[in-house]
C-alpha cells in the first residue's frame, strides 16, 4: 500500500518497515483501545471486522455459506480471524478507506446470503 505521508528514514529502517508492512503486530485494543473511540475510520473498521468474524462463524454451519466465505476475496485472513490486530499496511488502508470499502462489500454480500 502506497502511502501518502514522505518521511525521510535511513535505508535500514525502510526495508524493516517494508519487511514487516503486512504482520499483523499491532493489537490496537492492548495498546490503546481509546483509538477506537477517538478515530472514525479505525472504529468503523473494527466494527466491520467484528461482524464478519461472527459471521464467518455462523457460515461455517451451512454448505453454501462455506462455499460462499471461501470465495471471499479477503486481502487479509487476520482481518476476520483478529478484528483488534492491525499491520503497518492496514493502519495506511483504514486512513484511505480502502479496508472499510472491502469490508463493507464483504459484510453486504454475506447479509444477502
């Protein structure tokens, strides 16, 4: 994920950064659950998240809603499997909005089934 931040750092930490960019490290609800309260974006991708995690597990009782969650095009498994733990490239994806809108899309599909 691009950022649109340009912070100059040593080569060094740059390939760090990139190394790590897509481990989920961050448990955002042990490191400060007020973030959710404070910041829109994060909360209404936790509540996203959330639901889709409770709703993968009611899928997993029916045929085709199993087939249905494995034809998910979920970037990230941790983003259903933790809903509280976040990687570098999710923080930049909830600041453009690109995780809400996938979200979103899943969350809407799995209502219809």
């Amino acid at each position: 994920t691009q950022s649109t931040w340009e912070i100059p750092v040593c080569l060094t930490a740059k390939r760090f950064l990139e190394s790590i960019a897509d481990e989920p490290l961050f448990d955002v609800a042990a490191i400060n659950p007020k973030l959710f309260s404070v910041a829109r974006p994060l909360a209404l991708a936790r509540t996203y998240r959330g639901q889709l995690q409770r709703m993968t597990a009611f899928l997993e009782g029916c045929d085709n809603g199993r087939e249905l969650a494995h034809q998910w095009a979920l970037p990230h498994r941790h983003w259903v499997d933790e809903p509280d733990h976040y990687s570098l490239s999710d923080f930049a994806a909830v600041v453009d909005r690109s995780m809400t809108e996938t979200l979103s899309g899943l969350h809407d599909a799995l209502m219809a089934h």
